[in-house]
C-alpha cells in the first residue's frame, strides 16, 4: 500500500490530498544541509537562498567540510549577512560534527529519535530544525512536527480543534497523527501545501 491509500482513511485528512507528493529521498552532505538549516532560520525562503549562495560561493565551487566552514574567519561568515549568533551556530555545528565524526553513514544507521537526541545537543539547533532535517534531508517518512506552527494551523482549522489549552492542542495533535504512521511526514506535507492553497 502507498502512503496515499493509508492516509485517505482518514476522512478529514483526506480533503488535504489532491495528489501525490514527490517521493522523499536521501540528500548527501548532512553536515552541510544542518548549517544551512540554521542560516535559513526565521528568514524568508527567498533570502535564506541568498545567503546560502553567497556561503558556498566563499569556498570557490568545493562542497565545503565542516573544517573548511570551521577555518572561516567569524567576519567573512558575518559579510555574507548572518548575524553574530548564527556565525556563532553553524561554527558550533561544524565544531560538533567533527568531534562526534558526524557522516551521512552515521546517520543513516540511528532512528528519527536518536538523531533528534544527538543534533539537539548542538547550540543553535532545536527540535524542529532536526525534525526538518529529517524530512527534507534524510528522506523519513514518519516525522510528525507538532511543534511547528504551519502544521498546527493546519490541524485547527482541518480538524477544528480547540486552543485554549496549548498543552491539549499538541496532545491532540499527536493522537491524530498516530493514524497516520508510518507517513506522517507525507501528511505534513499535504497539510502544509492545503494551508497555503486554502483561503483563510
């Protein structure tokens, strides 16, 4: 069964699925989408871009390694238009995938769980920034993001549910989503893109 006939038997859900969603896959460089995860928080996606660019423009077309990002000096790294905490972040990152010998291999072997714990160790990095990496980078299907506010949108509004008690909601959210395994990140997906096509 695909993840499309699992989802559609949740009746609400399945006003959300139009059509399928491209196939999740595994995207190389871990290390490197984790940085870029940071340089793109609580910045439009246009922007965030940019930045990106103009960060693997500094390493002359060479895919950078987290030594190479570490080598950086704190102001070519503010030039390109991060602030003082996100230098301070992807250097963290890059210090922490080194030390704990961080690879794709390595990763690819630990549960969505285990990968949570271990990145959340690393200052800078939340839950929902390795909950992101999980979708979108290493390619799992099971992510469900309660915590963020997309999804959560979403859910009020599809299943009209009540938000007076925050602790509730998120409850609430999670029971939903059990029926949904193992593709919850697929339904994130269709929530997200019904949201941004539905009229408020």
């Amino acid at each position: 069964m695909n993840y499309f006939t699992h989802l559609k038997k949740d009746k609400t859900l399945a006003i959300c699925l139009l059509n399928e969603m491209p196939t999740l896959s595994f995207q190389k460089n871990i290390p490197l989408r984790l940085i870029a995860a940071i340089m793109s928080q609580q910045l439009s996606t246009k922007v965030a871009k940019i930045i990106y660019q103009r960060f693997l423009d500094l390493y002359n077309g060479k895919v950078p390694s987290p030594q190479m990002v570490l080598d950086t000096p704190f102001a070519t790294l503010r030039n390109i238009g991060l602030s003082n905490a996100k230098v301070n972040y992807v250097h963290n990152v890059a210090t922490f995938c080194i030390e704990n010998k961080i690879t794709d291999k390595k990763l690819q072997k630990l549960s969505n769980e285990e990968i949570i714990e271990l990145l959340i160790k690393i200052k800078g990095v939340g839950k929902w920034t390795v909950e992101m990496l999980l979708m979108f980078s290493l390619g799992r299907e099971d992510v469900f993001s309660a915590d963020d506010l997309g999804i959560q949108q979403a859910m009020i509004k599809l299943y009209k549910l009540d938000t007076t008690n925050k602790k509730l909601l998120l409850a609430n959210m999670q029971k939903i989503a059990e029926k949904w395994k193992p593709y919850r990140t697929y339904a994130c997906l269709h929530l997200w893109r019904w949201k941004d096509t539905v009229k408020a």
